[in-house]
C-alpha cells in the first residue's frame, strides 16, 4: 500500500531517512515493522492520522519511501526483537517473518548509540561521532532528507550545564542538518545551550513527549469541564506498566520529567491546577502493555459533589508507532516546504508541544487540519507560533 498521492511532490521517488534514537526499543521495532507491513498491504494504517483524507494531496512521502537506522546502547538485532514483540501480543503472528527482510535492513543501520559507562568521550566527540552517523546513513541511503525521532527510554530531568544524552542526540541532528522531533519527555532541544543553535539552524522541530493515552483522553476531558463550567476539585491517576518504559519510569527524576506533561495538560484546559497526583508503578509481568486510571473529583450545580473514573488499557508500543510515522512524515514534509522552528502545529501529537498552541484536542486537531492544508499550497507562513527556539516557552514566556 503506498501513502503517496497523484501530483504529489514525493511521486519521483525520493527516500527520506528516518534516524531513530532508541532504535532497538519496542517503539522503534513497531515502527519499522508497521511501516512494511502498511506498505506491503498486509495491514491497514489504523491509527496513522496522515491516512486520513484530510492528508489527501498534501504531498507527504509515502511509506514505502522511508528507510530506517539509528543509535541504540542495545544489540538485540530488530528481528529477534520484533520475535518477543509478537509472542507478547504486540505484533501480530507471522508478522516478524513476512517483514524480516525490511527489519534486517533497518538493523544494519543501527550505530552504537552512547555515552555508556567508562566511555571517555567529551560532549563534543559524542556529538561530532553521532552526527557522523547520521550523515553516512543519509549518504548510503540516498535519502532526500533525513529527520531524527527520539523514542528512547525516558531519563531525568537535566540538572546544570552538562548536556544530557537526548541533548547530544539532538544537538547530532542539528549539526547533520536535520529536523528533529522528541517524542519523550527527556530533555532533547529544551536544554538552554541549544537554544541558540536550534533558531539558527533553520530546521523545523516538533516535541515533546507523544501523547498517547492517559494524557489523550485529559486532553478531552479537561476541555468538557471547562466548557461546560463544572469545577474539578481533584484529579488523579495512577499508570501500571512494565517493559523499558516502566524500568526507566521506577527512577522517580525520570517519572517526575513524564508527570510534569501529564499535569501540564490539566493546567492549561482547566485553567487551574487541581488537587491529586499521578503514580507511575512498574510491573514488569505487563511487558508493552500499560493501565491507567483517573479519579477525577468534580462540584455539579448547588454544590453537587460527583465523581467520573476512566480506565485506559492499551499496547504502548501499537499507540506510539502511527504516531511517530505520522511526525517523521510531517516534520519532513515541512522541511522540504522551506518550514522551520518549532512546528506548533503539530500540538495535537504531543503532552508539551513546541511553541504556543492550544491545549484541548479538539482546537489541536483543528490547527492540524490547518497546517495540511498549508502543505498543500506549498508551505506558506512558517507554523511554529513561537519565537523560533526550542520549546522552553510557554503562553507567558516561562521557561518550561
């Protein structure tokens, strides 16, 4: 099945690359397995957005144009990854197979990844080295452009100067001359010293931290008490999951960079920030797939006290992959249309988006409709709502 569209720029053919950080991961094997399966015809695009009509013309590249590589600090070879994905029931059986040759393309690709214990190279050996990189696999690949998507595990908040390892990566990705998208909550372009480099790079960017369950449906349901001006006086949730995510989660600096998006979202639909917390538990029995509840605690007319509780089960893993397709072929689109800063837009992806933008799904949904029909007329005004540096600013010029 291919994405492209009669008339479409991407009809010659052209590759684009893309590079991702965390190569080995269950998101990053998903993606590449999905992306063969959807363009062989063996899968419909369910969840894809950017195979919706409303993407009709706007001359994103197909499916069957991307070609994978990355970094990754593991060496389980993607088709033996993509093996244990589908004995836990996140890909489908027999899917490994008929996609071992595209997964064993993508994994000679994968370059060692880094810092890793006892590894002596300076920030800007790791960033020249990791650049490097991206370059010889856009030159192998004879790839159009190349954009860059984190989906590594989730690290702590950064602390001082020191560049944290998605800010190396992303820093790579600037100096190969390539977008970028973060679709963690890890630091990646948010660190002050990129600031600089990010506006004069010309590159469009988009992030951070993909959106993909509990904090979607927040999103939904923040907007309706507002609107329909019902006041929550408490809202919290807890997530059970297991796999990479939830060992890296068990560190509370890492889980306490996650919730920050999650409340974040309450913030800005309500208005407010209401009592409650969220609790991130590791299970590891749960592999990809993860539970979360919400418990949210509202005031109806006269003072009516009320309850609403959501329960969201989902494979982790199945949730991201379209999402990640969708930006890399966004976030290429845009820098073939001559885009560049933080692509607002595209809010409707993310729990802390680059630029200014609404927080409501409905409202991101509509600026996304926007920014298809602009790649349609070629491009137009540049989508990033912001003062073209990284996503550290919100409504009110805070850093975030």
């Amino acid at each position: 099945m291919s994405a492209s569209r009669p008339g479409s720029p991407s009809d010659s053919g052209s590759r684009v690359g893309v590079w991702l950080i965390g190569a080995r991961g269950s998101v990053a094997t998903t993606v590449v397995a999905g992306c063969a399966a959807v363009s062989a015809g063996l899968h419909p695009p369910t969840g894809m957005v950017t195979e919706t009509p409303v993407f009709a013309g706007s001359g994103l590249p197909a499916l069957s144009s991307l070609v994978f590589g990355g970094h990754d600090t593991l060496d389980c070879p993607l088709p033996k990854r993509a093996e244990a994905l589908a004995a836990g029931g996140v890909l489908p059986p027999g899917l490994p197979a008929a996609v071992r040759a595209e997964l064993a393309a993508a994994d000679r690709e994968i370059r060692p990844g880094g810092p890793l214990p006892g590894d002596t190279r300076g920030e800007e050996e790791l960033i020249a080295a990791f650049a490097a990189d991206i370059r010889d696999f856009a030159r192998r690949s004879r790839a159009a452009r190349t954009v860059v998507v984190n989906v590594a595990s989730t690290e702590p908040t950064a602390t001082g100067r020191a560049l944290p390892p998605s800010s190396l990566y992303a820093a790579a990705a600037l100096r190969a001359g390539c977008p970028y998208v973060n679709f963690t909550p890890s630091t990646g372009l948010d660190h002050p010293a990129l600031a600089p480099l990010a506006a004069a790079s010309g590159l469009p960017y988009a992030g951070r931290d993909g959106k993909t369950g509990q904090t979607l449906l927040r999103s939904v349901l923040g907007p309706m008490f507002a609107q329909r001006a019902l006041a929550v006086r408490a809202w919290s949730g807890t997530n059970l999951l297991g796999g990479g995510d939830g060992a890296a989660l068990a560190d509370p600096a890492a889980a306490a960079a996650k919730n920050a998006g999650k409340e974040r979202v309450l913030a800005d639909t309500l208005g407010t920030t209401p009592q409650g917390e969220v609790h991130i538990d590791d299970v590891p029995a749960l592999g990809d797939w993860k539970t979360a509840w919400d418990h949210i605690a509202f005031d109806g007319f006269l003072g009516a006290r009320m309850i609403l509780q959501t329960i969201w089960q989902g494979c982790d893993s199945a949730l991201a992959a379209p999402l990640v397709l969708d930006l890399a072929r966004l976030t290429a689109r845009a820098h073939e249309a001559g885009l560049s800063g933080p692509l607002g837009d595209l809010g409707f992806y993310f729990k802390d988006p680059a630029g200014d933008g609404p927080a409501g799904l409905a409202e991101q949904y509509e600026a996304l409709r926007g920014f298809a029909g602009r790649l349609r007329d070629g491009g137009g005004a540049a989508s990033g709502r912001g003062d073209g540096g990284p996503a550290g600013t919100d409504r009110g010029g805070e850093r975030r």
